[in-house]
C-alpha cells in the first residue's frame, strides 16, 4: 500500500463517522455541570479548613 492509498482510506473513513449518534442522551449537562461545581465547592472548603493557620 502507497501513503496516497493509505491517506484516502483514512479520509474516507473518517468521512463516514460524522453519522454518530449520541448514546448517552439522558445525561443531562445541567446536572453534569452542577455536580461538577458542588464537588469544587467542597474541595475549596475542605482546602480553606487545611489552611486556618494562614
């Protein structure tokens, strides 16, 4: 196989992937992002009872 085979193959696939259909469309990115900020919340107060010294 020549690189110019092998390269038109790759596009070609990848030309066909652009069909993909979300499996996970019950995850909802409110509650991604909302869990996302209470973890940080928690770990900045965990952070701030470590530094009461300061």
């Amino acid at each position: 196989m020549s690189l110019h085979s092998t390269t038109a193959q790759l596009v070609t696939l990848a030309s066909e992937g652009g069909e993909h259909v979300d499996e996970h469309a019950s995850i909802s990115p409110y509650v991604t992002g909302g869990g996302a900020f209470v973890v940080l919340l928690l770990l900045l107060w965990i952070t701030t009872r470590f530094n009461r010294d300061r």
